[in-house]
C-alpha cells in the first residue's frame, strides 16, 4: 500500500517537474521560434496550440482522428496503414502532426490531400490542451516512439483513446526511460493498446510499466511497402527517378559518417570490371551531403546531386549520384540491382534492412546491426542478405552480385520472401485499431462520433480479436 502510494506521489512529482520545465522551455524558445517558422506555413501558431480556421471548420462538429509523426521515417509508417485506417470512419477528417519540417514535407508527398498537415504543439499542458480542445480528436495514433506525455495525458482525458503503432524502443532510449519510470508508467496507462515491432520491444515497454495486457508484438510496419511502388516493374521504377534503364545501380542508404569512405574504396574496386556501375549514396542526414562531395572530389569521381538531377542536369556522364533529398531512398532501393544499409560498417546500431529487401533487391551490411537484429537474423537465414566487414568484403560481394545475374536474382527473391513471411503488421494493428474504435462491440459505432466521447469504455477492452476483418473487408 505503501509502495502503490509512494509511486503515486513520485509520478506526480516528476510530472510536475516535468510541466515546469516544459513551460518554461517553450517561453523561452518563442522568440526562436517567431524567427524560424516566420515564412508563413503556419509553424508557429501551431507549435503554441493553434489550429487554422479551415481545419477547426472542417473538423466541426464531429471532431477528427489525429495521427502523429516525427519526422520522415515515423511519416512513412502512417502512409502504410492510415488509408486502412481511416477507411472505418470516412466522414471524420484527418490531422497528422508532425515535429519536423522535412517530416511534414514527406507527409505532404505522400498523403497530399488526404489529411491536414500541422506541427505538433510543444509539450506544454496550456498549449497541448489548446490544441486538443481545437481538433476535437475522436482517437489518437501515435507512430514509434513519440512518447509526448502531455500530448498523450492531454487527448486521454479529453476522452478520446491512443494506440501506439510500430512501437519500439532502443537500448539506450529505454535506460533513459528507466530514470522516470514511476511517471512514464502513468502516461502509459493513458494508452489504449501498444503495436510493437519485436518481442524484445514488449519487454522494454512492459519493464517501463505499460500493462502487460496492453501490449502486442504486431511486427514492422516497415516491412509492408509503400503504396504504388511494390506494383511497379524496376524499369517503372526508375522511369520515374529519371534513372537510367541501362546501368546496374548500387545503392547505399542511410550511411554514417566514416561509412562513405568505405563504401567508395568498395566502389573504386568494383569499377574496374563494371565500369557503368552507378552508385547512389545517401547519407542519412542529408545536410552531410557537403562532406561527401569533398571525399568525391578528393578520389576523383564524377558525380551530380540528386537537387540537381531534379532541376534537369542529366546523369549520364555521373558515376555517383547524391542523394541529398528527404523520402527517396525507398524509391531508390527499389531500383537498384544491390543496396547497402548504413549504420552498420560503424558502431551505430544499423538502420532498416527490410527496405530494400521488401522489393527483391539483394541486402549487404556490416557487422554493427545490434537495434536492428531481428531483420538482419531474417534476412541471412533467408539467403537474401549477406554481413560484410569491411571495404574489401564489400567489394567482394559486389563483384561476385554484379557478375552472376542469376545469384542476384536468387538472392533478391529470397529477400523479398523472408520479408513477405514476416508481413502481416498491418492487419494486427489494423484489427486493434478497429477493436479500440468499438466496431467490435458495437457495429453502429460508424455513425457515432460524439465529441469528446470515448468510443469504447476501458472495461471493454479485450486481447481476443479473432473474427474480426481484415483491412478492405466488409464491416
């Protein structure tokens, strides 16, 4: 008894703790922020609780359903489920936030009209409360790891339910965790259910005092593909990157810094015997773009910046290209004929090998993969990735993919199915996300969007979801 109190009163202290700080940090940042958001996309407004006047007319009187993204890749997830997702209620609006411009860029790419873009409010209670009482939410999907815990307290107890989708949390980001567990457990009590990519993901969550029965391993979202690109042919593909048809393209994605120089020894080697090879580099911020000319200039290697691609300069003559946009690695990866992933030839966890994998492309990485090795595990017991050492190993396994065609495409099918056996992600969340809008216990729910009501009491909740649809069923 004594221990249940005391955690109380802990969680209330750091909470407090926690709105003071928030408060005064988001006083302190508007001048800031009056500078950097003064080019009139709204940014400021929003990053203090405002809502434009057309977005609060269209989510009157019903309210909306509101999702929640970072930034690029957390973008990314909601454009793989939200068209199921919406689908169950069509005449609720949707808002998706996100924190950062280049993320509310790709929203723009990828959701165009579907759904109003703002910025997320700054975690401070008047300002998220602000904002709640403007979109009058119906329901909450937040993506990965944006665990805003006013942002989640706020919208719980203005009624309406959060599910967390892709749920995942690192080593590193749940020992910070750890250090508030007493008030990261009472924001977690807050959600509805969490979709977590692993087991391991469970254990951390459930460790940091999310209900056990709350929690669900539904898999990668990452690895379903982005609409409209798995249907099309590889010429397709790179018809519409203004690629060449004619070349093998070698793409490595998401590299870090120390990663590049590996990867242009690995090229200069492989050049020799397949002098059209053309790579892609994309480093993982694209802002490093500057330092990557400069080891392009210095190995003597022409190459042209995808910015400049776009504005018109042909590729022809290019023996890399730089990849210096936001959202098109995927599209990218898809292409080529060999990917690298990134993060993973330095110590820095690795990045998502299921990306390239997802459209039969054959997957190298390194040997520092420790956030990412359920999917690395997968794809070599598979036979459709290949760990690599060092620049002598990659150019190795280039050489022996660009000269063998037919182990190429072995390799690549065989990625493409161990990608395709883990599938399923979308119809578990889709079927959680559905069970905590009550079409389960209630099919009439479709034309019930009270403001501020919750659509299903917490009693109601349940872990069997059998006989329940699936995504593009019949309700």
């Amino acid at each position: 008894m004594k221990d249940g109190y005391g955690s109380r009163v802990l969680a209330t202290l750091l909470m407090g703790l926690y709105d003071l700080i928030a408060g005064c940090v988001a006083l302190i940042m508007l001048p800031y922020w009056l500078i950097r958001d003064s080019r009139g996309d709204g940014g400021m407004a929003a990053r203090y609780g405002g809502v434009p006047s057309h977005i609060r007319r269209d989510v009157d009187p019903y309210g909306c359903i509101w999702f929640h993204a970072a930034s690029v890749g957390e973008v990314g997830v909601l454009a793989r489920i939200l068209p199921s997702l919406v689908g169950l209620t069509p005449e609720l609006p949707v808002v998706v936030t996100t924190v950062t411009p280049t993320g509310r860029n790709r929203a723009r790419q990828l959701l165009g009209e579907r759904a109003h873009l703002l910025y997320l409010p700054l975690d401070a209670p008047m300002l998220v409360r602000r904002a709640v009482r403007r979109l009058h939410p119906q329901a909450l999907v937040i993506a990965e790891t944006e665990l805003w815990p006013n942002l989640i307290t706020q919208v719980s107890a203005y009624g309406a339910p959060i599910l967390l989708i892709n749920g995942r949390l690192s080593r590193r980001a749940f020992w910070r965790y750890r250090l508030v567990r007493a008030g990261m457990a009472r924001v977690f009590s807050a959600i509805y259910a969490f979709c977590v990519k692993s087991e391991e993901d469970r254990q951390r969550f459930v460790a940091l005092g999310a209900p056990v029965r709350d929690v669900h391993v539904t898999g990668d979202l990452k690895s379903e593909p982005l609409p409209g690109v798995e249907e099309a042919s590889v010429p397709e593909r790179r018809a519409r990157l203004a690629l060449p048809s004619d070349r093998p393209i070698f793409t490595a994605g998401s590299t870090r810094q120390g990663e590049e120089p590996l990867v242009l020894d690995a090229y200069r080697k492989v050049v020799g015997s397949h002098r059209d090879l053309l790579l892609v580099v994309a480093p993982r911020y694209p802002h490093r773009a500057g330092e990557i000319e400069v080891l392009l200039d210095e190995g003597g290697l022409s190459y042209l910046r995808r910015t400049d691609h776009l504005a018109g300069e042909e590729i022809a003559a290019a023996q890399v290209l730089l990849l210096d946009t936001i959202g098109e690695l995927e599209s990218f990866y898809a292409a080529s004929d060999v990917a690298f992933v990134g993060g993973s030839l330095v110590p820095m966890g690795g990045h998502n090998v299921l990306e390239p994998a997802l459209y039969g492309v054959p997957v190298l990485f390194g040997p520092h993969t420790e956030e990412t090795a359920a999917a690395d595990q997968l794809l070599l017991g598979a036979g459709g990735g290949l760990r690599v050492e060092g620049s002598e190993e990659l150019s190795g396994a280039l050489l022996d993919l660009l000269g063998d065609e037919a182990t190429r495409v072995e390799m690549g099918n065989s990625a493409r199915k161990a990608v395709n056996s883990s599938r399923g992600a979308l119809e578990q969340v889709f079927r959680y996300y559905r069970k905590m809008l009550g079409f389960a216990t209630s099919p009439a729910r479709a034309g019930r969007t009270d403001r501020g009501s919750r659509s299903m009491r917490v009693d109601d909740r349940a872990d069997d979801i059998d006989g329940e649809p699936h995504p593009g069923e019949g309700l």
